[in-house]
C-alpha cells in the first residue's frame, strides 16, 4: 500500500512499514518505544495483546549482523554513513551503540542537519560530522567501515567518489543495504580494492530471523532462510 493507515493493519498479526513513512507515522503513537522514540523511525508493528506495538527491527537485525560477521570491526576509528534517509539514521545509531565515536554523515548538508540533531540527542558523545558528497575524496581519516544507504544505479557520481576508499583502513568493511539491483556495484568495486564486503541478504536474513521469532511461528533454519532468500532474488519481480 502506498501509505500508512490504521485501517490497512486490520487483520494481521504483523505489518511491515516503509521507514520513509515514519514522519508521518511517529507522531499518532501512543506507545514508543525506547529505539522508536530515540530514532523517530518505525518499520513494523506488531499485534500483542490486542494492540499494535511498534517496532524498529532494522537497528537490531544491524547490530546482529555487524557482531557476528565484523567481530574485529575497529571501533577505535571513524565511521561513515551515506544517505540522509531513515536507514542511515538506524545505521549510525547502531555504530555509535557499538563504540564509534566518530561518525561521517555524507550527503546533503540541508537533508543531514535533522539526522544529525536526532542522533546527537539520543547518542551523547559521540560525534556526528556532516560530510558533503564531493568532499569524499579528500578524506584522509582511516575509517573500518562504511555503510551505504543510497541506490548508486541512480547515482553515479556518488558511487565514482566512494569508489575511491581512500577514506578506508586497509581492511575495513563495506555494507550496502540496498537489496536491488542485483548488481551490487560498490561491493564490486569493493572487493576490487580488497576490502571486507557485507552483502545486504545478510540483513534482510537477520530481519527475516526476528520477524519470525516475533510471531512464534515453527523453528525455521538458517538454511532455510537463506535459500528462500536466494531464490526470491533470482525472480524479484
């Protein structure tokens, strides 16, 4: 459905919600908590004694993830996060809970100003640089890991800047977490320069995982997942 509305939820034990609508959605809330209320973002609701209780599965399927497949992130150096939207804010709330005191935000200034006084208000300390696309290249900071929110098919220039990773340790991790295109090509050109590649099936396994487990359906493997995953991306449409 194109927009949120109470109606639409009639029915279903759970819903999943694009973060975009959050704007609109956060303030009608009665309840939130504590991750929604910090972050002002939503993506799913959940039907628990006869309400709806929403929920931002996103910040932990993140922070799964990042622990188990980047056990040796380096949290000593600065992080970066590309894009202005919901995703980025999730994103840089999960490297700051992790111990990254430093963190880019790169995009457009007038878009990140609000990211920014939201994060800066939920993560005390930790400091928040707004960083604008075209000044990448000239970042000479050794950062472990960037995630990137941002759809680079549309976005080319973006992507030859970042493509650069002169602002990448030696062996930092590079996330995406946009599950289409298929042809991912900031983890190609990743891998390329030798740099530790995070697929963003990974993230969409995670979420699938909890979402799950929230609704106590019958144990469903790893395995499973995975392959249900892999078969829905060769057919997407």
């Amino acid at each position: 459905m194109p927009q949120f509305s109470w109606e639409a939820l009639q029915g279903a034990a759970a819903v999943k919600v694009a973060p975009v609508l959050s704007k609109d959605i956060v303030p009608q809330l009665k309840i939130l908590p504590t991750q929604v209320r910090a972050l002002q973002c939503v993506d799913s609701f959940f039907s628990e004694d006869g309400s709806w209780y929403p929920r931002l599965v996103l910040q932990e399927a993140l922070r799964n993830v990042l622990i188990k497949e980047a056990r040796d992130l380096d949290i000593r150096v600065p992080a970066f996060v590309v894009g202005h939207n919901e995703e980025a804010r999730v994103a840089s709330a999960v490297l700051a809970e992790m111990g990254i005191s430093e963190i880019y935000l790169v995009g457009e200034i007038a878009s990140l100003r609000q990211q920014q006084d939201i994060l800066s208000r939920s993560q005390l300390g930790i400091r928040f640089h707004i960083l604008p696309p075209q000044d990448l290249t000239l970042q000479a900071v050794s950062s472990g890991i960037v995630i990137n929110t941002v759809d680079l098919s549309q976005d080319r220039e973006l992507l030859v800047d970042l493509s650069y990773f002169n602002f990448m340790k030696a062996d930092g991790y590079v996330l995406d977490l946009n599950l289409l295109p298929l042809e991912n090509l900031l983890l190609e050109e990743a891998q390329k320069a030798e740099l530790r590649v995070l697929s963003p099936v990974l993230i969409a396994e995670e979420v699938t995982r909890l979402w799950l487990k929230r609704l106590s359906t019958e144990p469903v493997s790893d395995e499973e997942i995975h392959e249900t995953w892999q078969v829905f991306l060769q057919n997407p449409g």
